[in-house]
C-alpha cells in the first residue's frame, strides 16, 4: 500500500489459476489485478471510492468515511490471500519444480559444471520470489503457476545488461520443462522483450605480451606453458585444454587433437590440427615434464600469477582462445576451416575475430618459436 497526497493505492497481481473466493467483492475467476482507493466528490458529497479491476470485471464501492473504505480494503485483501492459500497447496511450487528440473536434466547426461550452475542461478531466482511475495502463499516458495511476465520483468530489472541474456535462457529452461509437465500453459519467458546486448569487441594478446607469458610459463609451470601453448596456438576452450590428456595429442606424426564429447562444452567431438608453432611449444612442456589433464585451481593460480607479471588489474575473458581464433583467420583465411576446428559457427567467427589481427602481426606471432637450442623467447 502506497499513500500520495490524498490518494492511497493498493496494487496486487492476482494468479492467473485463481478460484472465486467467498468475498462479495470478488467478481472474477481470474482475480482483481489492482485496487485503487481515493477521495472523490460524489453528488456533492465527500466520499472514499474503492475501485477492484480485473481483466474481465470492474466493481467500485463508495463509502462515507475512510475507516469503513479501509475496513473493506482489508477484507479484501484477507481474501486474496486465503485463495491463494488454498490454491498454492495443490500447486508445484517454484522450487519444487526446479529440483525436478535438475533430477531430470542429470539423468539426461548433462555435464556436472551446467547442472551446478543452473541450480545456483534458479535458486537466486527462486530466493528473489520468496522475498518479493512473502505471505501471500502457504509456503515461502511460490507456486510456479504464479509466475508471470511482470515478476520475470522485475527479476530482469535487477541484473546487468551483460548477463540477462544468460538469465533469460536459465528461466526458459525451467518454465519450458513446467510446460512439457503441464504444471503451466504457456511459457512466460517468450514474452519478454528480445535482449540486445552490444558485447564489447574480444581482446587478444599482442605478440609481446604472449612472448612474455612464454618466457614466464617455461621458467615457472610446464603444465601452464602446454595449457597455454593449446588455447592460445591450438584454439582450444580453456576449459577443454585444461581437460585434454596427453593420450588425445599427437604431436609428432599427425600434429592433431582430439577434443572428445565429454570434454568440450557443446558436447560434440572434433579434431584440431596443430600448428608448427602450437606443436613445438607443446613438444617443450612435455620434455619438461607437463601433466595433462591440469588441475582448475593450478590454473587459476598460474592465470592470476600471469596477470601479475603482465600487470594487469584482471584478466580478460577467454583471451587465450580469442587471439588462437584472430592469429587463425589471418593466417589461414579460411572461415570454413577455422570455425571447424574452434568448434562453433562461422557466423560467429565473423561476428568477433575477422579483422582483430593484420597479417603482419600473424607474422610475429609465428616467429615466436621455442628454438632448437631452447634459448628465450624474443622479447
């Protein structure tokens, strides 16, 4: 309830499944959606309307003084939350559905990494819900049924532009798996308005700044310097090298990897062919002992102490696999070949690495090679 000068408004979204309670007021199988009290002049008279709406129905009540308008004003509210009471105890609630989602989805075959972080981002939204709608429902979670455009607008509302994309896929995924079990007719999600989000231009490594990391990953992490050598010169996902064992790599006869299903992130397998410059790197870090698959905290840490050495406040998200993509298109100019071997679209390829490297930067970054001497890389 809000007061504003001598206006006092009481807005309330009613649930779409709701039944006609006992109320005199309640006119309508679908609920009130709004109910606005105001002094007004009445037949020359002061008087305290009541005005409930609803999609289908409209009743206005005028009463002499504001105490009985307000009496009236709470009945109906103690209305709406008995109906949803009774309601919400046949109704899956929003976390219930979500724990049927992750169970289904894990007997599917999907990956540990997806199922953690849809559950973690339904979750938040299943918390926002409970806030947002604290006593209206029997339980703190709210019926899934409940849920409708304006709450998905106000959860959108609090996230960033960058990351309501994202978000808006995670809800589709939960809202579509209630449809397919007919705990609500329609998807919410599809009316939102479509997201256009404007992703700033992917960042890559200049050539002295991967010399740099070279240097520093062949003094201080064999592991790190083959990790590197395949998401940087191979094109790998960091992820996916980090996973790559040595049985999936052959350097010596037929330069390729083999990025199995259950490692890459699409889920689909592929094989990337190795660049004289990727496979000698490589070649190094096993001589010095490299083990594959890498540990995810070992990363991390040598990610952080590379930051540390280029002096830089973060590092830049998959920048590794975004200069092997640049260094590739302005090598090889084959858009085809390329988005086959990184392992998406060609569409996407044009749309962030064409034009991110001149074939005259291509050139230096293939001069950094290990030597046959195993001297430095230029600097």
């Amino acid at each position: 309830m809000t007061r504003k000068g001598s206006e006092v408004q009481f807005l309330y979204r009613a649930p779409r499944y709701a039944s006609s309670p006992s109320s005199r007021y309640q006119k309508s199988g679908n609920g009130f959606r709004s109910v606005t009290t105001r002094k007004v002049l009445r037949h020359n008279n002061i008087r305290w309307e009541l005005d409930c709406r609803s999609s289908v129905t409209r009743i206005r009540r005028f009463f002499a003084t504001e105490v009985l308008m307000l009496s009236a004003l709470q009945r109906i509210t103690k209305d709406w939350s008995e109906e949803n009471h009774t309601a919400s105890a046949h109704e899956r609630t929003v976390g219930q559905v979500i724990e049927e989602l992750l169970r289904a989805k894990a007997l599917s075959g999907c990956s540990r990494s997806y199922l953690v972080s849809l559950r973690a981002m339904l979750l938040q939204f299943d918390r926002f819900l409970s806030r947002t709608k604290r006593g209206m429902f029997r339980s703190a979670s709210p019926p899934i049924s409940a849920i409708g455009l304006p709450e998905l607008e106000d959860f959108m509302a609090t996230k960033s532009a960058a990351s309501r994309s994202t978000w808006r896929s995670r809800l589709s995924t939960l809202f579509s798996f209630a449809c397919r079990r007919d705990y609500i007719p329609a998807n919410p999600c599809l009316k939102l308005e479509p997201i256009r989000n404007r992703r700033p231009p992917a960042q890559v490594f200049t050539w002295w700044q991967c010399a740099r990391c070279l240097v520093w990953l062949r003094r201080h992490s064999p592991s790190g310097l083959c990790w590197f050598a395949l998401s940087t010169f191979a094109g790998l996902r960091p992820e996916e090298a980090q996973r790559t064992s040595w049985d999936a790599i052959d350097i010596l006869s037929q330069r390729i990897v083999r990025v199995e299903a259950q490692t890459s992130k699409v889920g689909q397998r592929r094989i990337v062919p190795l660049s004289e410059l990727a496979a000698s790197w490589m070649a190094l870090s096993q001589r010095q002992g490299a083990t594959l698959p890498w540990n995810a905290t070992a990363r991390r840490r040598t990610i952080r102490r590379l930051r540390q050495a280029l002096r830089w406040t973060s590092w830049p998200r998959d920048i590794t696999r975004h200069t092997a993509a640049s260094l590739m298109v302005a090598t090889t100019r084959n858009l085809a070949e390329v988005a086959l071997a990184l392992g998406h679209s060609e569409r996407i390829l044009r749309r962030h690495y064409v034009a991110l490297m001149t074939q005259d930067e291509a050139q230096r970054f293939c001069r950094l090679m290990p030597g046959a001497a195993g001297d430095d890389v230029p600097t």
